[in-house]
C-alpha cells in the first residue's frame, strides 16, 4: 500500500544542472531539500529520488530521516509548504521538492 514518505535529501548539482536558485541562475552549490513522494517503502522513495535528481541534472550524497509523512507529523512541528507538497504527492503520484538550502562546497 502506497502512503506519503518524506526524507531530508543533500544533492550536488552537475555542471549542467537545470535548476534554478532563487535569482533565476543555474544552481551551482550543493544543497539540502525535503522531499516528499506517495511511494509504497524506503526503496521506492530513493529510487524516484535518484530518478528525479538525474532528470535534473544532480546528484544524490545521501537521505536522511527517511520515514512516512504521518508518523513525521506525530513526532515534529511540520511547515504548511511540506504539508501542502505532501498532498499534491499523494494526488499526483509524482515526487515533490521543498525549499532548496544551498551551501558552498570547501
């Protein structure tokens, strides 16, 4: 049975990424997201995590916090937006990103 999962995601970009920061450039740093999906376990949320992040042209470091959407909100305050994208998941079936939090590589 498929239920809404959300996990904390760090990508690197690959010099062709096509996603966008907040100023409309080419994102070029690495960066931490929430993501959500309407996927039945753990495997299937990474494997359409990595699936999306090469249609995007990045890549996955690693997932963390892995767990479903409803037992994150028994256990923690969650924002409107993740809670919002965690809807549209469950009724379109397709992944959702929240806010990108972007960090420079040392």
């Amino acid at each position: 049975m498929k239920r809404v999962w959300i996990g904390l995601v760090h990508l690197r970009p690959q010099p062709d990424c096509e996603l966008e920061d907040q100023n409309g450039e080419a994102l070029r740093a690495n960066s931490f997201v929430q993501v959500v999906a309407f996927v039945k376990d753990g495997d299937e949320f990474s494997k359409q995590v990595i699936s999306a992040a090469e249609h995007y042209k990045m890549t996955v470091m690693g997932i963390e916090d892995l767990e479903p959407f409803d037992k994150r909100l028994r256990t923690h305050i969650v924002a409107t937006e993740l809670k919002e994208k965690a809807e549209e998941a469950r009724k379109t079936g397709f992944l959702r990103f929240g806010t990108f939090h972007t960090y420079r590589a040392e």
